[in-house]
C-alpha cells in the first residue's frame, strides 16, 4: 500500500497541501479536525494568517475539506508557515512531511509563569509502510516528538517545541502490526530519522541562521 503524495491546491486564498488516499488509512493524529485514532481518508496541512484567531478552527479545516471535494473522515492540520515549504524526507518506507515554524519555540516543562501562546506551529504528516498496532501509534507519537526536540536542539534553537504543534501517523489499516514504534523499533528508528531530517531542512527554509 503506497502513501499519497501531497497535491498543491489554493482555498480562501491561502496554499493548502492535501494528501488523497485511495481507500482509508489507519491513523492517530492531534490535529484539530480529525484527531484520535480512527479510519481516515485525507489529510490537509493549510497555511492560516499569522494572527489566526477563528473560533472554531475544527470548523473551518472542515469548510476547507469542502470546498476541496474532500469526503468521508480526515484530518486537518493548520499553520501560518507557508506549507509550500514543506519538507518531505524519507527513511526506511517511512515518510514524514513536516511544516516548520518555530519562531515561537518552548521548552516542554517550563515554568508555569512562561508565556501561554504565541504563533508558530511545527506540522508532521507521516506515513508507515506497514500497519501499527494502537500501542505503537501512540508510541510513534513520542518517537516524532523526540525527533523533533532532537533536531530543535541541534539547530539552536531555545525550546522542544512551540505550543500549536500537530502531528499525523498514518499506517495501512490491514496486514500483521508491529507491535512498537519507539526509536529504536524498525519502523520507529526509521520515523525518527525521517522526522529529524525533515525538521532539520525546514529550520533552515524558514530561518536560514540554522543552516549551520
């Protein structure tokens, strides 16, 4: 079963990178439209305004699947980075295309007096060759996420992450599951890996002082 590929379409405006799957994928996600884990059928990762403040982003992920014919469950990722710099990078069967705006970072645990929110938002949609049982689509999860810090870090950057962050797994719904997806799993090393390489390009897209 092969991943889509993302396709470039223009909603409201704004530049929206949609993956079509010709029957549905099993997948985990904690993006605003689409979240959990459940069968979905599409994936959109669209570019917002920088000051974004919709008061139902869930709603309008939804408007947009509309007005791109987009039917049945999917997930919906937003972002103010222009996903036309989006950043695929592959491992193992596993790819990751990853959106990186971190001009906003955070570290994980900081203080409770830090600041609450500002824009920025670091988007991954991956995919995995083979099916993932539930345990290891949550496992993969954390595996994006420590990629993810690992390539922040590594760049420079002050900070895990930023406070918006959405990430999408997406596996095949049939066939034997692995049963792990943690960094040092197959599929798992090969997502870290993925992910690392992906966060690692976008950081210099987006601010080239981390070219370094």
């Amino acid at each position: 079963m092969t991943a889509p590929s993302p396709v470039l379409h223009a909603v409201q405006d704004r530049p929206v990178l949609v993956w079509r799957c010709e029957r549905p994928w099993l997948a985990i996600s904690s993006a605003p439209r689409g979240g959990g884990i459940g069968l979905r059928n599409w994936v959109l990762n669209a570019t917002v305004v920088t000051d974004y403040d919709h008061p139902d982003p869930t709603a309008h992920a939804g408007e947009m699947a509309a007005e791109l014919g987009l039917t049945g469950d999917g997930i919906g990722l937003l972002t103010a980075v222009d996903v036309r710099h989006e950043v695929t990078a592959a491992d193992g069967g596993v790819r990751a295309s990853v959106t990186t705006g971190a001009n906003a970072p955070v570290w994980a645990a900081a203080p409770a007096e830090a600041r609450a929110w500002a824009p920025g938002t670091i988007n991954a949609v991956c995919w995995s060759p083979v099916r993932l049982s539930e345990a290891a689509l949550v496992n993969s999860v954390a595996t994006v996420a420590e990629a993810k810090a690992q390539a922040l870090v590594e760049s420079g950057v002050a900070g895990t992450g930023t406070v918006t962050d959405a990430t999408a797994i997406l596996c095949p719904a049939d066939g034997e599951a692995e049963l792990y997806g943690g960094p040092r799993s197959r599929i798992g090393a090969a997502l870290a890996r993925a992910v690392h390489a992906a966060v690692t390009a976008g950081l210099r897209i987006e601010n080239p002082r981390h070219s370094s």
